[in-house]
C-alpha cells in the first residue's frame, strides 16, 4: 500500500512506537558524533571494483547526534570507519533501492558494528525485499552468530536489527525527523525512491538512482541540499568495450540522469546547493571536477559541489 511501512519483524508496531526504541543507546551516555553534517562516503555508480576509491555508495548524515546512513555499498564499513564514525553508534540505515552497489552492506554493515561491541538497536528501511535480504545474510552467518554469542557472551544480533519495508509517501518520524520517499525512474528496478529528510528547518533530497525525471524536481522543491546521481553522455560509450558493453550502455542510458538534466531539476526545484554523487563514469580520470561543474552549469547557475569519498558538508 503506498505511503505504508511493512515492518514484518518489527516488535514494535507503528510509527508511533519507534521513538521509545528511539532513545535507547541515546539517552544519557550516548557518544558525541559531533556537528551536524553530511559526509559523502561512497560516489561511484555501479558495483564495478577497481580502486579503494571511489566506493559504491554510502552516505552519512548526522543530525541533533543522531546518525543516518543512506544506501550501503561495498566498503561502507571502512568508510565509516575512515570518517572516524564509532560503528557501535550506528543507529538507522535507509535503502534506497536494491542494486548491490546500495545494499551489498545492509547485513554486514550491522555485523561489524555488533562485531566491535554493539548492544542496541538498528533499524533498516528498505523497499520490498529488505526483509529477505537481511534474512538472508543471518542464515548464512547463523554459525557464526551462535557460536559468538555462546562463545563471548554477546547479545543476538538478530534480536537488534528490525527491518522496515517502505514505499511512497511516509517512510520515519523521530527525533524531530520526517523521511518521505518519492518512487523514481530506474528501470527495470520499480521499486526505487528518492528519499527526502526534513530536519526540522533544513531539508537534504537524495535522488537515488534515476533516469531524468521531473516529478523529483517538486519533491525537491526548496531544499536545502539536493544529492543528485550523474551521468557524462560523452565518456558512456567507453562502456562498449565491456564484454556486455552494448547491453549495459541501454541499461546507462535509459536509467541515469545526464549532468544537464542533473541541473534542470536543480534550477526547477530551486535548490540552495546541488551535490553530485554516484558518478557514471567514476573512474575516468578525464572527468576532472571542471568537467563534471561545466555540464552542469548550462543548465543550473546555483551552487554545485563535485562529491568525493569522505567529503563533509557541515549543516549547521
């Protein structure tokens, strides 16, 4: 049902439930995660590996000492870690669609927080199929959980991490936030969201992964920080010379957004600032921050800042 969250194995039923398990582990005694800000961890479109960096995408907010990690590609954990973010601080996780490249960390993630001494919970957000893929990843480590909580006395992780499945409309409210999800446009996946986080006087919209798409451009309205997926038309064909090549450069062009129509979202929701992330291609050394501003700018004169992995934007 659109604008519902299906909280199958949530014990706490209800949105209105969540702040009492909200404040557990952030009460008196919480670690001070420092000022508010968002921190580009991981900013490269697709699962390809071929550096440490860029990651697949991961980013974290802080907001009122609350943490928010959005989409968990490979490496979301050294990211975190590289950020100087306390694993065991982790708090709430949101997915913004299952491609690997933001969700392959969805269990593990979790796992090497409890890993470090974790004891309170996490809740993951996701679209249809989250339930699954958490399932999933504990019945593979189920060995491995049981003998560590018999062997070292931990809690049972399974017991901390709720799943949320999300769709349209309201997906959280707590600690004076509001998240909401847009359905965007990247086929053949239908179950993908832009996701929009209302703090409270200050407002940041992830694209997600999306072709163009102008109802985005009205959901973003106004805010604050808009962190759009890129795509460069010209550098798409070097994609050709993959073994899947003329397979892959369809799927590019039919499910990303190219840098121009990037900034006519962002000039028709008259965004404040304009974050670029999920680079497609990210690793083509031609493409310079210049590049990457300059298709941009023909069609958005705002503030446009060129994401790189651990880059932080202070929010005030």
């Amino acid at each position: 049902m659109e604008g519902e969250i299906v909280s199958r194995r949530a014990v706490l039923t209800g949105l209105a439930a969540v702040p009492l398990l909200g404040r557990i582990g952030f009460g008196q005694g919480a670690p001070n995660l420092g000022a508010n800000r968002l921190v580009l961890l991981g900013n490269k479109g697709g699962p390809f590996i071929r550096a440490y960096a860029p990651s697949p995408s991961v980013n974290l907010l802080v907001w009122n000492n609350v943490p928010y990690v959005i989409d968990v590609g490979y490496g979301a954990t050294f990211k975190l870690v590289e950020a100087k973010f306390p694993l065991t601080a982790l708090r709430y996780i949101f997915i913004t669609h299952h491609h690997s490249d933001h969700n392959l960390e969805a269990g593990p993630l979790p796992y090497n927080a409890w890993a470090l001494g974790l004891k309170t919970p996490v809740d993951i957000y996701g679209p249809n199929g989250v339930d699954a893929l958490i399932d999933g990843f504990f019945a593979g480590s189920k060995f491995d959980i049981d003998t560590r909580i018999a062997d070292e006395g931990r809690p049972d992780l399974r017991k901390l991490v709720t799943t949320h499945a999300y769709s349209e409309g309201k997906v959280f409210a707590d600690h004076g936030v509001m998240v909401t999800a847009l359905r965007n446009k990247h086929p053949p996946i239908v179950d993908s969201f832009a996701l929009k986080f209302d703090l409270g006087g200050k407002v940041i919209v992830f694209s997600g992964d999306t072709a163009y798409f102008p109802p985005l451009a009205e959901f973003a309205k106004g805010a604050d920080i808009l962190v759009h997926e890129v795509a460069y038309g010209p550098a798409l064909e070097a994609f050709a010379r993959t073994p899947n090549g003329a397979t892959l450069i369809d799927h590019l062009k039919a499910a990303h957004t190219l840098a121009e129509d990037v900034g006519r979202i962002a000039k028709a929701a008259g965004v404040k600032t304009l974050v670029l992330n999920h680079f497609v291609p990210a690793d083509d050394k031609n493409l310079t921050d210049e590049v990457w501003t300059a298709a941009v700018r023909t069609t958005f004169d705002g503030p446009v800042i060129v994401g790189h992995d651990l880059l932080e934007i202070p929010l005030g």
